[in-house]
C-alpha cells in the first residue's frame, strides 16, 4: 500500500452532518448532489466523507460523520445542506481498491506509518470516493483515504 503526503486545497463545501448507520451515506450523498445540481453550482471534486468516531468505539446509531462536495458558486444553505470553507489541510493519503466496509484496513495502515514516521495525526480520517457504486462493482470501487497530520 503506498501512502504519500499531500495538501489538500481550502476549498466551499456543501455537506450534512449526520448522527446514524453508514447505511444512510448514499441517501445523504444524494441530497448533497441534489442541492448542488438544483442551485446550478459547478462541481469541483468527488464527494467525501469525514468520520469523526467508528463503530468500534460507539453503538451505530451514535456514529457521527459529515458527508460533502467541493463546488464553486454561489448558494445559501437549505434544510440540512450546510456550506463551509475547509482550510487547507496537510494529509497522509493512501488510495483503497475494494469494498467500502473493508476500508479499515487502510485506516489503520495510515495511522500506523504516520506513528512510526514521525507525524501527529491532528483531525478525522476522510475518505474521498473516487468510483461511482452505481456503477462500479463493490470489489473495484476505488476510495482515497487521508487522515490529516504534521510533522512531530
């Protein structure tokens, strides 16, 4: 697994922010898409997700996680779509082929090359979903894990 360091432009993101079972990801993603194609903004990237605790740690309906898209343009917030600016953000990124309920695996070789070469891991793990699942099957699905860091 190859993991190299990168910076993630500050970039306007439309998102939810959600408490509940990853099942409701793609429910989400869908409203996010929605608002953005109903208010005509340009989208700039693949959606992401940012995963603030995991089912290990807490019961499912206690997950918490934001799903988001980078656009350009201009739009107020709606309902449950919020916009902010991220900054910029320097990761540890390693790209994943496979099924989205195996992706821990690259989570934790991330956290692990990023304890053993000398960075400090300073924010959630986000998972940016390159593969469209409508259309691509579960075992070639491709995600890019980042976690963000600096250098201890």
């Amino acid at each position: 697994m190859e993991i190299n360091e990168k910076k993630i432009a500050e970039r306007q993101v439309a998102y939810i922010n959600y408490k509940g079972s990853y099942e409701e990801v793609p429910v989400l993603m869908g409203e996010v898409v929605g608002f953005i194609m109903a208010k005509g903004l340009q989208i700039m990237g693949p959606p992401f997700g940012v995963y603030f605790n995991s089912p290990q740690e807490v019961p499912v309906e206690e997950l918490q996680y934001e799903i988001a898209m980078p656009f350009a343009g201009e739009a107020e917030e709606e309902g449950r779509v919020k916009i902010k600016t991220t900054p910029e953000q320097l990761v540890l990124s390693t790209v994943y082929k496979g099924p989205y309920s195996e992706c821990g695996m690259a989570i934790g070789a991330l956290a692990e090359y990023a304890y053993k070469n000398g960075y400090e891991i300073v924010g959630p793990p986000l998972e940016t979903y390159i593969s469209d699942p409508n259309e691509t099957p579960e075992s070639e699905l491709v995600t890019e894990m980042c976690f963000p860091v600096m250098k201890k």
